[in-house]
C-alpha cells in the first residue's frame, strides 16, 4: 500500500519532534533509551496541560 504525502505547515518544534521520531525508529533499538527519553522531553514541553493556565 502506497502511503499518501501531505504538505502542512509545522513549526520548528514540531518538525524537530517529526524528525527525531524517524531517527528514532531508524537507529532501534541502538540508541532507543537516549533517542526515546529525548522525544518524550520534547512532547511533553509541546503538550498543553490544565495547570498551564
């Protein structure tokens, strides 16, 4: 199955998450611990939460 290419405007940040996420699944499992704590850091600095008021 052929998979569909969508253009859509990111910012730097998101782009850098998109990025380390294929990195990430490129180098598994030799730098999976590093590569993965790194990426949950960054979602979690992206991700909005209720005490961020």
């Amino acid at each position: 199955m052929k998979q569909r290419k969508e253009m859509m405007e990111v910012t730097p940040e998101e782009r850098e998450l998109l990025e380390g996420i294929r990195n990430y699944n490129r180098s598994f499992p030799n730098g999976y611990p590093e590569l993965l704590w790194d990426l949950q850091q960054l979602f979690d600095s992206m991700v909005r939460s209720s005490y961020d008021e």
